[in-house]
C-alpha cells in the first residue's frame, strides 16, 4: 500500500497514524466486541468517548468555562443560518466582514433574516487582501459581527482578531480552526466544518459564549436552536458518533504534536517554506498581501496557464493530489493542513522546481 500526498481542500488528509489506530479499533472496540458505529450514543462507553473528545478540544484550545462546545451535523454552511437565527436576539441588524467565497455565502443566507451591514469588503482588490481593523465600519447597534478568519479558496488569512467591543465576534473557522494558537475569550462564536483540520466530514463543531444562547426566533426549528443542543449534550438527537470519535483521535494526536502551539510552529514553517518556494520562481505566483497568505490554503498559479493540466497531471504521477485550483479562481492550490507532514510540503517544493526546470 502507498498513501499518495494529499493536498485536498477538503475533505481533507487526515494523520495516517490516526487512521491505522481507527482501523485496529474498527471491528472491536477496546474488547466490546462490536465497532463504536454500532453502539448507542447513549451507552456509557460512548459518552465516555464523546467526553473525552470535548474535554481534550478544551485542553487544546483552552476554552474558558462559560463557553459551550457542540457537536452537531448540517455543516458549515447550516451555521450560516443558525447564526442569525439564535444570535439576531431582539436586534435587526448585523456586521459582516467580506473577504471572498465563503464570506458571501454567509451574508446571503444572514440576509434572509436580518439587515446586512458590510463592515468591510476586499471585493474592489479581488479578495487579495483582509481589511485592517481601520478599515472595518463597525455599527454598535449590531448583534454580531461575522467573519471569515481564512477563505479557503481565495487563501487570504486575517493577521490579527478583529476588536469589536461588546458586540459579539463570530468566526467561521472551516479552514483555521486549530492551526494556531486564539484567544477564545475573544470570540461570541466560532465554528468550524470538521472535514479539514478536525475530522471525517459530516461533524460540525460550535464553540459559544452561554450567554448568547436561549434566545432563538421562535418559530424556527427545534435543531436549529443551540440552546436545546448544549441542554443535552449534544445529544439532543443521534449525534455523528464515528465523526465524534475520530475527531476524539485527532485531538488526541495534536496533544502528542504538542498541541496547537506545537503544531502552530510546524504549520508556519511549512507555509513559509512554501511561499518562499512560490517567491523565488518567475514560474510560479501568488497574488496575496503578504501579512495576509493563508497558511493553510496556498492557492498559486503558473506563469503560462497553458501548462496547468499538464502541471496537474504530472503531479498525479508523482504521488501528489488534489493540487487543481477551485474553478472560481484558477490555477493550482496546496491545502496543507496539520495532518498534511512538512515531508508532503518538502515533495511538493522539489515536484514544482523540478517541473519549472522541464518546461521553462
Ligand atoms: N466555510 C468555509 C471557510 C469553508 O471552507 C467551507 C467548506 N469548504 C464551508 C464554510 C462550508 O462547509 P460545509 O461544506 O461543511 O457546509
């Protein structure tokens, strides 16, 4: 067997040494004779599981006591209207913050429920940049404000959390979370798909400030309140349980990584080698601010387009997938989340020398 390098955007590699730990544990779960697929989310084996789970996302993060930690299904993209839905309380408008793709999608579903106020937007500069906290035209009559701390498609990350006083900050961390150290304090809510830095896709996990809860429009529905999830667990209804599980694994794995602050240390030198990589070549080009290069989402294109497919599919043959740009933007881009080794970043760097030697 030979695991290729995976540079996917999501889902998205996952550490191999969790996957062998998940595939001894698949058919008999620690002597129960039955994998933990099968088991009811009830049983004491599995809340232990699901515990555990939250307690080392804690650890990890250092999520202060008066937050609450959810694990819900719907994706990313159902926050984008859980948000309003619970957080608008008794106000009618909210700040959102765009940057790109995944921005956009959150304003256009907030604007089915509030008045949107753009508090910034990079729009007129392609996405190439985040605002400074200068530029953001924050109302303080706001319930929220939103944004996007990396756009995994556009591959712009903010430098720093925004300020926004006594409103309420909300993150949508798809594509961060966990990458580098935050202060949680900072943030009302953060929230973040699995299927990048957590976990199998199908998990969603929401971190919020308890005081924000309980408040939800009435007439929108049940599963839709995070009020009723936190009551119970979690577990107000069959929760993703193997989802649950293997994120269980990897924050168990980031620990023996030394945590986030270990892989913080990693991840930028992968970036930085990588963009290093990018700036040194007249062959390959990457058009975001510096301050504000994703490191997680390296998006770069070739100085003749014409090369891309071939770009792509001699990639293949090395052993190196997923590197084909999203179709909005083009060209070629490296996701190179915690579970993607600084080895697959190493081999990618030597592929695109090696490439831009043959056909320059
Ligand atoms: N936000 C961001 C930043 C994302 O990267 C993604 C997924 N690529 C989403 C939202 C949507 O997530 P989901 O598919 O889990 O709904």
């Amino acid at each position: 067997m030979i695991r290729k390098l995976n540079f996917s955007a999501g889902p998205a590699a996952l550490p191999e040494e969790v996957l062998k730990q998940a595939q001894e544990e698949m058919l008999d779960w620690h002597g129960h004779g039955l994998s933990i697929m099968e088991m009811s989310h009830r049983s004491k084996e599995y809340v232990s599981v699901a515990e555990q789970a939250e307690q080392d996302l804690r650890d990890l993060m250092q999520i202060p006591d008066n937050y609450k930690v959810l694990f819900l299904q719907g994706g990313a993209t159902t926050q984008f209207s859980m948000i309003p839905l619970n957080l608008l309380r008794d106000k009618k408008t909210a700040d959102y913050i765009n940057t790109g793709v995944w921005s956009k999608k959150a304003i256009a579903e907030a604007k089915r429920y509030c008045e949107v106020n753009i508090a910034a937007t990079t729009e007129h500069n392609n996405f190439t940049s985040a605002p400074s906290q200068d530029e953001l035209k924050l109302n303080l009559e706001a319930a929220y404000v939103h944004y996007t701390p990396n756009e995994t498609i556009g591959g712009v990350e903010f430098d720093y959390i925004p300020e926004t006083g006594d409103v309420p900050l909300v993150a949508d961390m798809s594509s961060s979370i966990l990458s580098r150290s935050i202060d949680v304090s900072r943030f009302g809510l953060i929230y973040a798909g699995a299927q990048k830095n957590i976990g199998p896709a199908g998990l969603t996990v929401v971190i919020v400030r308890d005081d924000l809860i309980g408040q939800m429009l009435p007439s929108a529905p049940t599963m839709f309140d995070y009020s009723i999830h936190a009551a119970a667990d979690s577990m107000n209804n069959t929760p993703p349980t193997f989802g649950w599980y293997l994120a269980g694994l990897i924050f168990q794995w980031l620990k023996r990584q030394g945590g986030v602050e270990g892989m913080q240390m990693i991840n930028q030198r992968k970036a930085e080698k990588l963009y290093a990589a990018i700036d040194r070549s007249a062959f390959y080009a990457n058009p975001i601010a510096v301050a504000n290069r994703s490191w997680m989402n390296v998006p770069f294109t070739l100085a003749d387009a014409n090369l891309d497919k071939r770009f792509i599919e001699e990639a293949d043959q090395a052993g190196l997938l997923n590197l084909k740009g999203h179709r909005s933007v083009g060209g070629m881009r490296a996701s190179i989340y915690n579970a993607v080794p600084e080895s697959a970043v190493d081999a990618l760097i030597a592929f695109m020398a090696e490439f831009e030697h043959k056909h320059s």
